[in-house]
C-alpha cells in the first residue's frame, strides 16, 4: 500500500527530518510516501544538526538487523575522512579515493559491484575532464562569472549500465544532484527515484549535506540548503513491528 500524498518535511535538524518521514509511515497505513521532499537548512561549520541519541539509536538497531551504520552509507555519496586525510585539496582527494575504489569495492563485493555514487560523481565513464563531474562544475563555476546554473548538475544514473531488466537492482537510487549558487551560499538538489527510509535515507541525507559542504568549499561559497526529492519513499524491508524498532520509534517521537 502506498500513501499518494504529498509529504513535505522542512527541518533544521537531520535527525528530526529523518524522524519525521520514519514516524510518518510508522503511523499511517502502508509502507511507502510518494513523493516526498526533504529540506533541511541548519548547519554548523557545514555540518548539519544532529540529535545524537537519534542517530546512536539507529545505528544500534541497523547493526541489530545487519544493516550498514549511517557514517558507512554517507560515505557512499561522499568520503569524509578522506576529505581529511587529503588535508582538503581535492585533488588528491579524487586521486586517492580512485586508488582506494577495488578496496571498497572488495570489501563489500555484492553491494558495490555496480558502482559507488561518489565513484560516478568523479569517474561517470564519459564527459570531461575524464568523467569527473564535481572537478567540472567546479572549475567551470571559478573560470568566469555569470556562467549558466544549469551547468551545476551530475548525473547518477546511467541508461547504459542500468536499464537492466533486473526485478530488483540496489544501485542506482539516488539518480542525479544538481547545485545552485545565490550570492555567496549554495544550495543543493537531489532526486531519489525509490529510498529505503529505514536502513539508508539518515545515510543519504548526512552524505548529501557532506558533499554539499564539499562543494560549496571548493565554489568559495558557505552551505546553506539541501533539498531531496523523493519519488517513492518506502519502509518494505523491515515489519513496522518489528521489536527491534520499538526503542527507535519511542527516541523519535521524544525528540518530534
């Protein structure tokens, strides 16, 4: 079952957006929302607002289901620490984390074996600047002023590797990101065709505010919005009443 009305969350903090869209399908029959829009503002240092014990809480009860923790899927859409180890010149961050690729990929053989969207955001397989799409806007946006803002976007999806007829295909979801600068703050897009709101959406939001926060950096400009537009949301791979969501449902709602 799935619920067609609209829902639109706008929140300062991730924790309470993500809370939000979870509780809502907890609370109303069905499993999916289509579509739904995430907006979130309210960032320190780039970094979005967090409530801790929302984000402890689920990464125990993702562990409990062997699920990925958030920090591990935000990795997928942008690598943190090694934004770090690379001192923030991106440079060598593209550099190394393509060294790194076959390890990430081995390390998680069934889930990567199609790709890693930060491996499309900077190696798409086609375009310039050898398929590295973040290094083209970026460039582009510093080379001269008044430069087209339908030039700010990257794509995910890729019709030639993913219309495939398989009856269920884990990657691609996140499906393109786009990037508008105002002045002197950026703002980020993103569309999800279908999102599993329990085991990835925190991840994808926290990865998404991380790689809005990376380019912003790189444009000169201070992060300020993240939009994520979602066709389907869905919960349909774990029971609403699954006992393991019980401590996750009452932090939630505490803190919603």
């Amino acid at each position: 079952m799935i619920n067609t009305l609209p829902l639109i969350i706008e929140e300062t903090n991730l924790s309470h957006a993500w809370s939000r869209a979870f509780l809502h399908i907890i609370d109303n029959p069905g499993t999916e929302i289509s579509p739904m829009l995430i907006t979130l503002t309210g960032f320190t240092n780039g970094m979005p607002n967090e409530d801790q014990a929302i984000r402890d809480t689920l990464d125990s009860c993702l562990t409990a289901n062997g699920d990925q923790q958030v920090h591990t899927v935000a990795n997928t859409i942008f690598p943190s620490s090694l934004w770090r180890l690379s001192q923030r010149d991106r440079k060598k961050l593209f550099e190394i984390y393509l060294n790194t690729l076959p390890r990430y990929k081995a390390l998680e053989p069934h889930k990567n074996k199609r790709g890693i969207y930060f491996e499309r955001l900077i190696a798409y397989g086609s375009g310039p600047n050898n398929g590295n799409q973040l290094e083209y806007i970026i460039s582009q946006y510093k080379s001269r002023s008044g430069v087209r803002r339908s030039m700010f976007q990257a794509s995910i999806f890729d019709p030639a590797r993913d219309h495939v007829p398989d009856p269920r295909l884990g990657f691609p979801c996140l499906q393109h990101v786009s990037f508008v600068p105002q002045r002197k703050s950026l703002i980020l897009n993103a569309f999800y065709a279908t999102q599993q709101l329990f085991n990835k959406a925190y991840g994808n939001y926290l990865g998404l505010c991380r790689l809005g926060d990376f380019m912003a950096h790189e444009m000169g400009l201070s992060f300020e919005r993240m939009n994520c537009f979602v066709g389907v949301a869905k919960m349909d791979n774990i029971n609403k009443k699954c006992p393991t969501l019980e401590e996750l449902k009452k932090v939630a709602r505490q803190a919603v």
